[in-house]
C-alpha cells in the first residue's frame, strides 16, 4: 500500500532519474530513490535491534530498546561518529544482514569481527524482554555473572564470554532478595528484564553498527561509475 520501495524498484528510479528526457520526471525519480533508500536502510538498521532478530512481537504502546533510543538521541550522535563499518564481502544486499557465519553454536565468532551480519551480531549477544535465556541458546546463563551497580544499587547480570562482552546484560527484580529468602526453592530462576542501564550498554554496541552497515548499504548504491 505504501508503494515499491524494494531493491530493484530503487535501482530503477535511480536509473530514470539520470536519463528521464524531462526535468519533472527526473525530479520525481529522484525523491523516490532517496525515499526508498531511507526504507532500505532501515532495514538494515532494524537488524541492530534484538526484538526483531530473535523473534520477540512488540506492539504499539511499547516500552523496549527502540524506545529508549528514540527517547535518547544523544546515543545516536554518539554512535554516528565512530560507526563500525561492513568489512565483509558484499554479493549483495543481504549480505549486511546474515552472512551464515554465526548458526546459534558459536557466539565467539560474533567478537571483533565486522565481516558479519548485523542480525547474527544481534541475535548472539543480547536480550529482547520476551527472550531472556529462552527461544535461544546464547546469551547463555553460563556465560553470565551476578554483579552489584552501587550507582544504583541494583544487581545485574554481565557477559564476559560467548561473544561481546556486555556489562550490564539484564537487571535482576528488585524482589530477587525477597523471594530467595522467603521461596529459596525457587533461587535458581532468577527473576529478569531490561531497564535504562542494560539498554545503554546495548546501544553503546549496536548503534554503531546500525550506523556504519546503513551506511555500508548507501555507498554499495552509489558504487558504479
């Protein structure tokens, strides 16, 4: 309903614009290759964010990930000026997304390396609220550790193997305390979510990636001569 905006729709307008015989053609062209390539990058940068690549639906009204960097643009300025680029081989668009390097065995592949795609990146290394070690393998509870945030006094997991590390993972219930001392039976499934803190952690990592394999995408466009 919103018209055609995929690859080789944008590829075509983009041709039209530079050889259409009539100014108004070109003109029109030319706002809807850049219209769509808007639309194809955010694609893209939709793979940096862990609801949409470890099956989590989120829903409007929705409290998550998304809306605390809409709510945070500092991070995105941030992020913009020290993107992490796609160094990887591109045969073609999808290449910025899955590359099949990561399988869901072996998180450590995602470390260091910018030859991968953004949802493998995304999916290995952290949490959506409906998918805190269940739906997938990593993050594992084995490579997690309870740690104590005296700035908030609040205690959190952090990962420090099986891939990025993340400092702040999830956020223990503030009635993890409570219920450990009076339902101990019940010590080993530790109450968790998402606050303020893990989601920053989160950005600090992925937004530079949503920035630098959007980008990625914008000069793959304009490659030709």
């Amino acid at each position: 309903p919103g018209g055609y905006y995929s690859w080789s729709d944008v590829r075509d307008y983009y041709l039209k614009a530079l050889t259409s015989g009539t100014k108004t053609e070109r003109d029109t062209n030319f706002a809807e290759t850049f219209r769509g390539l808007g639309q194809l990058m955010h694609l893209v940068h939709d793979m940096s964010v862990p609801e949409h690549t470890r099956n989590d639906g989120h829903y409007i009204p929705y409290i998550g990930y998304e809306d605390w960097v809409e709510s945070n643009p500092g991070a995105v300025t941030t992020a913009a000026a020290s993107p992490t680029f796609f160094t990887g081989t591109i045969n073609n668009i999808a290449s910025f997304i899955d590359t099949n390097q990561y399988t869901g065995t072996d998180p450590q592949i995602t470390k260091d390396n910018n030859t991968i795609g953004l949802s493998e990146y995304t999916n290995a290394n952290f949490f959506s609220d409906d998918s805190i070690f269940t739906g997938f393998t990593y993050p594992s509870i084995a490579g997690a550790s309870k740690w104590v945030d005296n700035t908030n006094n609040r205690m959190y997991l952090e990962k420090t193997s099986e891939g990025v590390a993340v400092k702040h993972l999830a956020a223990v219930s503030w009635l993890y305390l409570y219920r450990w001392q009076k339902f101990p039976q019940y010590n080993e499934w530790l109450p968790l979510g998402l606050d303020s803190k893990v989601y920053s952690d989160y950005a600090a990592l992925l937004l530079p990636r949503a920035v630098g394999y959007s980008a990625g995408l914008l000069n793959y466009f304009f490659r030709g001569k």
